[in-house]
C-alpha cells in the first residue's frame, strides 16, 4: 500500500465524522474515542494506522507501540490466529465476528477472554483499504443470563447464616461480574433484628454496618479497607449514603477519585492503588427492609458497568436479599426460642443431701434449630428427690413454650407427692386439655406430643422408682463397676391417652450413678439408636472421678460437630447416709450461634452444673 493510501485510511474516520451532520459527527467521535469497544485498523500490508483509546484499557500496550506495527508486535499475548484472520478478510472480502482473543490479565496470572471481530474496509470505488478490529470484552453471561441467575438460586442461600449467605454472594459474582465485591449488612439483619425505620436514616441516623462478605480477583482481597466482621464506616457525603437513604441503585461507569469529593484518603488511596475505574452499588432490600448495601468495582476488566450489568446485579442481589432476610428471620426465631427455654429451664440443680447433680442442655444447631427439650431436679418430702428429663415434639418457639407448660405441669404435681406412673398419667390429661384448649381457641396446635421419664430416689429405703412416657430409659452405674439400662415399662407418648403408665422400682446403694438423657444423645440419623445407648453405657461404665468430667466425656462422645437435635444430659450419683448437703450447681444453657460445634460448645460450658 503506498504512503497515499496510509493516509487516507488514516484519515477515513476524521472524514466520515467531518461530514456527518452535528449530531451523528458527536455520536461517531464518542463510539471511536470514547466507545467501551477497542478499535483499530490496519493496511492492506498489516500495519496498524489508527487505534482508539480503549483497546488500551483492554491490553495495556499504548497507541504509540501499535501505530505503523504489525498485529504480532502491536496486539497483546498470541495475535498469530487474529493476523491469520485479518489476511484471510483481506483476501475474501468476509468479515469474521466473535472470535475469541485472549489477552493476559496484568497481576492475576490469568487470562482475560475477549470478543475480536474483523470487518473488511473499501473505499467509495470499492477497492480494499484494510481490515478494522473490533474489541470487546466477552462477558462469561452474556446470552445466557438465565443460567447465570439459576446457578446462582443453587450457590447463594445454602444456610440460613446471614454472614455465610454474604460471602456466597460476594463470591458468586466473582470474577463472573465484577473484580471486587463487599457486602455490607446491618447489625440488625445480622443478629437477626428488626430493622430501623425507613432504611434507619429518617432522623439522619446510620445504621451500623459489619462487612459480610468480600470477594476479589486478588487473594485476600487487598482492595478491602475491613476485613470480614468488621464495623465499616460509612462516609456521609458519599454515594454509600444516597443509596440508603433512596433505597434505589447507583451505577458510576466511570469512577474518578480526583474529581469525587466524597473519598477521603484511604478509599481514594485504594482506588489509585487497584485502577478502579466503575462502580455498582446496589441496596440489599427483601420485603421493604434494609439489610445492607452491595458494592461492585472493576479493576481489571476494562468495561465500565452499563445498565446491562446493573439488571443482572439487581437480580441476583435480590435472590441473596431473600435467602439473607430468610436467615435473618431464623436467627431471630431462635435467638428467641434459645431465651425462652433459657428463661423456662432451671438455672440450677440441688440434689441436697441425697444426691449430687450435674446438668448438660445442648440446643440443636442443625435445621430443627431450638427444640422442646427439658429437664429438672425437684426436692419432695422425707429428703427423696425427683429426676425430670422430658422432650417436646417439635422444634422453635412453640416447642420451647410447650416444654415449659409441661415442666410447670409436672412441678405442680409433683407436690401431691404421687408414684411416677400416676404423675404421668395425670401429666398425659393435663398435656391432652392444653392442646384441646389451642384448638379450641384456633391457635396452631403446639405439638404433636411430647415424652418424658420421672425418677423418684427415696434414701431410706436406697431404691428408685421410675415411669416412662415414651422415652429413652435410664441408665444405671452400681459401685461394683458396669453401666446398664433400667427396666421400665415403656408407656406412650403424652397426648395419646391410651393407658396409665406403670412405676418400675430398682434399688440404688450409696455410690450410684443414674444417668437420664434426651434422646438427641442417643439417636443420629441414619444410625441405630442401639449404636447410641451402647456408646452411652460404654463411657457411664468407665466412672470418672468427678460427675463433670463424665458429663463432659458423654457429651464429647457424640459423633456429629453440630447434633440434629437437642441433647440433655442429667448425671446424680447417690450420696451415702450423713453426707452434707451439696453445693447447688449452676446449670450451664448456652447461648452459642448456630455453627458452633457441640464439643466446643461443652468445652464453654464446663463450670459445675
């Protein structure tokens, strides 16, 4: 090509954009100049003759290296397959769109895909003139933002955490999305309370804000000023601000700290630092109610977010909105089921002079979340005390209620000092009229029933008497060494109402163990409750020294981290003739979050009681 026609093809752009009329000529010099596509032309010889500023954006290499240089020196990484290309259009005359072109990504070690097409150029007479590339990044949901959004129903709101709910978010959208993501929530969604008033900013109040979640193409997220768990603060005159108080999203394609005056030092430090060029800040809104605020950057992607990519944002924050208002709304739910059977069980255990007691009340963290479980030590006439260990069926709030009716119930007839089986069989009635009452009333029926044991140890005479509603039986370490189970008749569930219940009678000596339990210490899913109680009389048999190591060895024998349900444990070893009375022990109820794993829960709970 001779030195004429370089110039013309040079110059064909200024031209076409000199004879446009006013408004196409300010449309053509932004799509060339300013446009988020990269465009550059090369000659019939396959030299570079014209490049517009954005192909800079995608590969680094400045328009003075590209001018006059072939696509091998003048295209980042392996341009053999885009020259091999443009010869070919050069040759046919057909143009080539969406051919992949791969370029590296400065600092992450990776590629970055890109969307290269050649388009034939001619002239008026429609001789060749060159071959014009077009650059653009390949998005890796572009047309196919369905299967982006139903992945993202399957990786986002796995649990019902709010924290972990966060990170999936922050870690779905990149680099899918984004190069760096937080998501910041309130300290009321994240403890699973209500939130202020209108997003908390009516009388110029800001929320509390923790970071979530933080994801970025940069191991341990740099970029962030908090690390997860923090409290971050949230600058007044920023567009943080303005999307809480308006509730709406904010999109910022081209991000210029110089110019923004709401960064202060350190953002602005970090913006420079990283080349964060376009923001997305997103509220995170689920049934009218601010639980946090979501922030996009790009860094390394050279394309500014468009209103494209906020859809998409907009859609996928409010999959995770509902899985975290989900979350939010179980933390609360147990938090108050965990206050209210806190409140309900004893807050100790008094075995007197006959007996000493040791408590264990682990709550489920699993699914079922806070269940019915109970148990209780209550001291009758003549110096004999009676050993409660009850299960509510069911889980939350209303199991938690129902179990306390049912311990006020059984305190309450403990004082007409009746046999065990008489008790239950009165507490069977008492549990019948309570939920024909709820019917009655058309309240949601608590439970479906609910089992219990009730021991009764009289020390003049050394025995045990004994009556089961259902429930596991009690175990049994007599001095000479060796755990078994008690031979109790196993009566039904309360709230059947088929039988009376029968009082079996063992005699005890001095020295004895007797072990009462909830079945969430025996039974796993999936294993034989055999497998359980054999486990259980195996570490009763090996009698520790003290009751709160055996307790505590009990407990630590259970082999999931996180039981499916609810487990209590209630240890009294016989005391002999003359003994002073006990020291009451404190009963050790937890208030652990969810994920916690029983054995360190037990390991917090180790004082006496």
């Amino acid at each position: 090509m001779s030195p004429e026609d370089r110039t013309a093809l040079a110059t064909a752009v200024d031209s076409v954009v000199a004879g446009a009329g006013e408004g196409a000529a300010a449309a053509l010099r932004s799509l060339l100049t300013r446009s988020d596509a990269a465009i550059a032309t090369w000659d019939t010889d396959l030299r570079c003759t014209w490049v517009n500023d954005a192909l800079e954006r995608y590969d680094g290499i400045p328009r003075a290296r590209r001018l006059g240089r072939p696509p091998q020196e003048a295209l980042a990484g392996d341009a053999s397959e885009p020259a091999a290309v443009m010869r070919r259009v050069l040759s046919t005359g057909e143009n080539v769109t969406g051919l992949e072109y791969r370029v590296p990504a400065a600092g992450t070690g990776r590629d970055r895909a890109l969307s290269a097409s050649f388009l034939h150029l001619r002239d008026a007479a429609g001789r060749t003139l060159g071959v014009c590339l077009v650059v653009e990044e390949k998005s890796p949901w572009a047309g196919d933002r369905l299967a982006v959004v139903s992945e993202a129903g399957a990786r986002i709101g796995t649990t019902l955490d709010v924290m972990r709910t966060a990170q999936e978010l922050a870690d779905f959208t990149v680099p899918l999305f984004a190069d760096y993501v937080t998501v910041d929530l309130t300290e009321a969604a994240r403890l699973g309370e209500e939130p202020l008033d209108r997003y908390g900013l009516s009388e110029g109040r800001v929320p509390t804000f923790r970071r979530a979640g933080r994801a970025s193409i940069h191991p341990g997220a740099p970029e962030s000023l908090w690390t997860t768990g923090d409290v971050v603060y949230v600058p007044r005159p920023s567009p943080f601000l303005q999307v809480l108080s308006s509730g709406r999203p904010l999109l910022e394609p081209t991000l210029d700290p110089a110019s923004d005056a709401w960064l202060d030092n350190d953002p602005a430090r970090k913006i420079i630092e990283f080349g964060m060029h376009s923001l997305l800040i997103l509220p995170v809104l689920a049934r009218g109610i601010l639980l946090g605020v979501a922030v996009f950057v790009r860094t390394e992607n050279p394309a500014p977010f468009n209103e494209r990519d906020q859809l998409l944002a907009e859609e996928l924050v409010a999959r995770a909105a509902l899985s975290l208002d989900n979350a939010r709304r179980y933390t609360r739910e147990r938090t108050t089921a965990l206050a209210l059977q806190h409140s309900l069980l004893p807050r100790h255990v008094d075995g007197g002079s006959a007996m000493d007691v040791v408590a264990r009340y682990l709550p489920a963290d699993g699914r079922g979340s806070v269940g019915g479980d109970w148990f209780d030590v209550i001291t009758l006439p003549r110096g004999r005390l009676a050993l409660v260990v009850g299960d509510v069926v069911g889980h939350g709030i209303d199991a938690a209620a129902t179990m306390g009716r049912l311990r006020t119930a059984v305190r309450t007839l403990a004082d007409f000092d009746l046999p065990p089986g008489e008790l239950l069989t009165r507490l069977d009635r008492t549990f019948i009229r309570l939920v024909e009452d709820d019917e009655a009333a058309g309240d949601a029926v608590p439970s479906m029933g609910a089992t219990c044991v009730y021991a009764v140890y009289d020390p003049a005479t050394r025995t045990c008497s004994v009556a089961s509603a259902g429930h596991p039986p009690p175990a049994v370490v007599r001095p000479g060494g060796g755990a078994s189970f008690l031979d109790v008749p196993q009566g039904t569930p309360l709230g059947v109402g088929l039988a009376p219940y029968e009082t079996a009678e063992s005699e005890v000596a001095p020295g004895s163990l007797l072990a009462l339990y909830s079945d969430g210490l025996v039974e796993e899913r999936y294993e034989d409750i055999d497998k359980g109680m054999r486990r259980v009389r195996e570490i009763l048999g090996r009698r520790e020294e003290s009751l709160e190591d055996l307790a505590r060895a009990v407990i630590g024998s259970l082999p999931a981290e996180v039981p499916d349900d609810d487990v209590t444990l209630l240890l009294a070893r016989v005391l002999p003739p003359g003994h002073s009375p006990s020291t009451p022990r404190t009963n050790p109820l937890p208030n652990f979050p969810a994920g916690s794993s029983a054995r360190a829960r037990d390991r917090k709970s180790s004082s006496r009681g």
